[in-house]
C-alpha cells in the first residue's frame, strides 16, 4: 500500500507548500479541509502520520476551526505546525494565551532542548514565525522542546503518543533547519520508507480518471503553456480518444507557438485536436482598446465564445478539464488560504458551458512539480520547462492599441530576445524574459539617414512565486547582442532598453 500523509488544513497559506515539502522527501501526502473528513475517514484510509496546519485563527474563539479530539487518539503520530500546535495543545488540554507585545514575525533565534525532531538540528538555529498566539502551558505528558526569546514552547513533544507540534514554520525556507525537522517526522516518527515518486502519482492519476470518466468525454482548452499541455496529457493517457482539445489562436501569440502546439498534440501524441484560427476576431474585438484591464477583459469573454461555439459543435462532452495548479488556486482565494490577488484563469469557463464536471489534476501540485509530471510524461523539454505565459498574450505586451504591425514587431524582438537568452546559456536563468513594444517613437540614425522608429524595453525578472520578482542582472555582453539583433533584423524599431525595476513597486507585466 503507497504510504501517505495526511495534511489537514486549518486555512493557512503555507498549506500545500507543506505537502510539497512532504512530497520533496518522496512520501506522498494530500491535503484535506478539516471539515471535508471525520476521524474514523482519517484511520480508514490508513495515513501514515497528520500534518495540522497553520492558520489565521485563534482556537480560543468558538468560531475557528476545530476538529475531533478523537483523532489524537487514533495512535497515528501528529504534527502540529503554528496554529495546528496551539490546536494540538489545546485539544489535548493545554493552555493557549494572546501573546500581545510578544507576538513574533519573520526570522527567530530557535533554541531546542533536544527530542527526536530535532535530531541533527544545532542547538540554536533559525526559525521562521508568525504568530500572536503561543501556547503557555503543554498538557499532561508533552514537555516543551524548543524555545525564543518570546515563545516559552516553540515546540511539545509527546513521544509516547508521538504527538508533536511546532510553533514555527519548519516547511518556509527561512527555517534553516526545517527540511530536517520534517525529516525527522516522517522517518523517525511516521517510520515512512520514502518510496514514493512522480511516476506514482502519473499512474494513480491515469488509473483514477479511467475509472472516473469511463464511458465519458472530455474537453480541454490548451493555452500553449505548461499547465493545460500536461494536464492535457495526462487525461489522453487516461481515456485516449475521448479528450477533445481546443486551442484558440487569438492572434496574440509568440512566434511560433502556433506550430509548436500542433507539432506536439497533434503529431506527436496524436491528440484530438481543433485548432481554431480567431485572430481576426479578437483584433476586431480589441480595435481602439488601449486600457490594460480592458483588453484583458475582452480577451477573456471572447475566448469563452471562441471556446463555447466549437464545444457546440462536437458531441456532449460530460467534463472539462483544466490546467489549474496550485498558485493558481491560492492567487483566486478558491482555496481556504486568505485571498492574494484574483486571477484570471480560474473559474472562468465551467458555469458558462454547463459541464457535468471539472477535472482539474494538477490542483494540487506546484509549477516545478507539474513540469516533473509533464516530463514523465513524455512533452518535449522545450515545452514543459517554458517560461509563463500570460493568457491575453502579447496584448498587455504592446502598449496602448494593439495593431497587427505593432504585434508583428514585438513578436520578432521577442524572439530574437529570448533565443539569445537561452543561447547564453545561463546557469542562473531568468523566471520569465520578454520583450515589451513601447507605445514610444524614437529618433535614431541609420547610415545617414535619421529614422523614427519603436521603442522595444526588454525585461528579465528572477522570482520563486511571481508575487515578488527581482530584476534580472543579465550579462551586458547578452544585452548588448540582443540590442544589436533587434535594431539590426527587425525594421522599424530604433531603439532597446532594459527595465531595472523589480515588483514591488512595478509588476512583471508592463500593463
Ligand atoms: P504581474 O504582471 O502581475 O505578473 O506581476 C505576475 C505573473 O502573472 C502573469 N500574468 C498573467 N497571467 N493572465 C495570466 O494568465 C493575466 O492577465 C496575467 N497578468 C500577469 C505574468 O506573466 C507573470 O508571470
């Protein structure tokens, strides 16, 4: 049986990274919301250990999520990270407390008291907390083994029952040693084999739509990326002939995406595929549009009518499958985590078509994870380790109105920029590159003649998660070279500049 942990979630953001940390160590672990799940599911299903989550509450107030006390004594070993430690101190009988003044945020001196969680861990290391609660007294047979300057138990340990809890973040980079402290759980206390690997979750995923979909049909929108590709893949695998992807070229494409997606789908796999040419119907559509959230919003509605009006034309189709990972589902505030920002890609599409169901299986995984499973998969590297791309394309990458001249431009500096970029080789690669065409003119010389052409602003950013991104310092020998090719090879630009500001203040996008 494939051993697994069981992740319950009490709503905190850092949820799924601790299901990826979990997963890094090859143990599979998912995750559940404390109410989708009763004590008597949990043993049945044979978890090897608990993971209680952080999150935003207070278990004082009658109104957080709580759970059944009966799983403590269910005798599978717990670990209770932030909010999950108070709750695990709580329910065992422990006394939890406002911390006022002493409420810790960010980096923390941990000092541990030993304890089979901390094996290998030096007696003073850093930690990452958050927290304005702290547990001031441990119930009847933990003993505090771990401390801060402001937090008496920064960690319990109840070895007997194998109850632990932490007040820190172990899974946050920060924490230096928390790689090891989850270690420590899953091997020393959960007495997991680590066995477990991409491949696994690629044939129980298979295995799981072919039961699940039997019989039935299914539609996928393919957006050229990463996601849809593999989810796209995936589900072929799962019921071959009955998936039917869509891809809508909405004319905002990068050069030669077009091609690649029908390169690998069709060719390739030898997937049912429609490709729908709409171009000319989204830059009707975007004609005079110069303000960014606007064209965003044409884009979106017009996509779902490209994308309603060929479902219409083939036979029922009983499920929609989407590409959606899990940054994704924190971004829309879909999850249980506190909203970020809203997103576009989520749950646009489904109410509108009247499917009888979502199949999204990639929901739960991070984007290094999912471009694992599109390797196991078979998708080519150039697709699967390609860099985002924003659903209404090249429109928020030209500037003001968006006319085919102007896209013809930034598509062959775009090119150009990003075939350097991958030629140089760099050991320390951008997260996302691209060119952005200026709404400017400028004067510029050629030969002896004065020419007035576009003004083409490049941009490299460097991030872990897109929420804040740091400008890339790209070599100037690159820079210089991409320069020249574009003023050289693509008429009508007279000029290239580098952006060097990173998000905050601007975004990654330059509308
Ligand atoms: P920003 O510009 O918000 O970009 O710093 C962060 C990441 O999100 C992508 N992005 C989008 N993706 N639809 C998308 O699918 C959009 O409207 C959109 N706007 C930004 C951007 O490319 C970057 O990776």
């Amino acid at each position: 049986m494939q051993e697994k942990i069981l992740v319950l979630d009490f709503g905190g953001q850092y949820n799924l990274l601790i299901a990826r940390r979990i997963r890094q160590q090859h143990v599979y672990a998912e995750v559940k919301s404390y109410g989708s799940i009763t004590a008597e599911q949990i043993q049945r299903e044979g978890y090897r250990g608990i993971v209680f989550t952080g999150g935003p509450n207070s278990v004082y107030d009658p109104a957080s999520p709580h759970f059944d006390p009966g799983i403590l004594r269910l005798g599978i070993p717990i670990l209770g990270i932030c909010y999950g430690h108070q709750l695990l101190a709580w329910m065992a009988g422990g006394e939890i407390q406002a911390a006022g003044n002493a409420s810790e945020y960010g980096r923390v001196t941990l000092r541990t008291a030993g304890g089979v969680l901390f094996d290998g861990v030096p007696s003073e290391s850093v930690c990452w907390m958050s927290h304005t609660d702290f547990v001031k007294s441990v119930p009847d047979g933990f003993r505090i083994t771990a401390s801060t300057e402001n937090c008496p138990c920064a960690a319990m340990a109840d070895d007997e029952r194998r109850l632990y809890g932490v007040q820190f973040h172990p899974e946050v980079t920060h924490t230096a040693f928390g790689s090891q402290i989850l270690h420590n759980f899953l091997f020393k206390v959960c007495a997991c084999r680590g066995d477990w690997t991409m491949e696994d979750f690629v044939s129980a995923a298979v295995e799981r739509y072919r039961q699940e979909l039997s019989g039935k049909r299914a539609l996928c929108a393919l957006s050229g990326g990463v996601d849809s590709a593999v989810a796209a893949v995936l589900l072929h695998r799962a019921i071959g002939d009955r998936l039917t992807c869509v891809f809508v070229d909405h004319g905002l494409l990068r050069k030669g995406e077009h091609e690649q997606v029908e390169q690998v789908f069709q060719h390739r796999f030898q997937m049912k595929l429609i490709v729908v040419n709409a171009r000319e119907r989204f830059l009707t559509r975007l004609k005079g549009v110069t303000e960014p959230e606007r064209k965003r919003k044409i884009i979106g509605e017009e996509f779902i009518r490209v994308f309603e009006k060929e479902a219409k034309k083939l036979e029922k189709q009983d499920a929609l499958v989407q590409g959606t990972i899990y940054p994704d589902v924190v971004e829309s505030g879909a999850g249980s985590a506190a909203v970020i920002k809203s997103h576009h890609n989520v749950g646009g599409l489904p109410e509108k078509i009247g499917f009888e169901r979502i199949v999204e299986p990639l929901r739960e995984l991070f984007k290094d994870e999912v471009r694992a499973v599109g390797l196991e998969l078979g998708i080519p590297e150039e697709l699967v380790m390609r860099q985002p791309f924003p659903g209404p394309g090249l429109a928020i990458r030209v500037m003001g109105e968006i006319t085919e001249e102007k896209l013809a431009v930034l598509r062959e500096a775009d090119a150009i920029f990003r075939e350097e970029v991958m030629r140089a080789g760099l050991a320390d690669a951008p997260s996302q590159y691209f060119a952005v065409l200026t709404d400017n003119r400028s004067v510029g010389v050629m030969g002896d003649a004065r020419t007035y052409g576009w003004v083409i602003a490049l941009r490299a950013v460097s991030t872990d998660d897109f929420m804040t991104a740091d400008w890339s310092r790209l070599p100037y020998e690159l820079l210089a070279r991409a320069s020249v090719r574009i003023t050289n090879e693509v008429r009508s630009v007279s000029r290239v500049v580098y952006d060097i500001t990173s998000k905050p203040p601007a975004t990654v996008e330059w509308e």
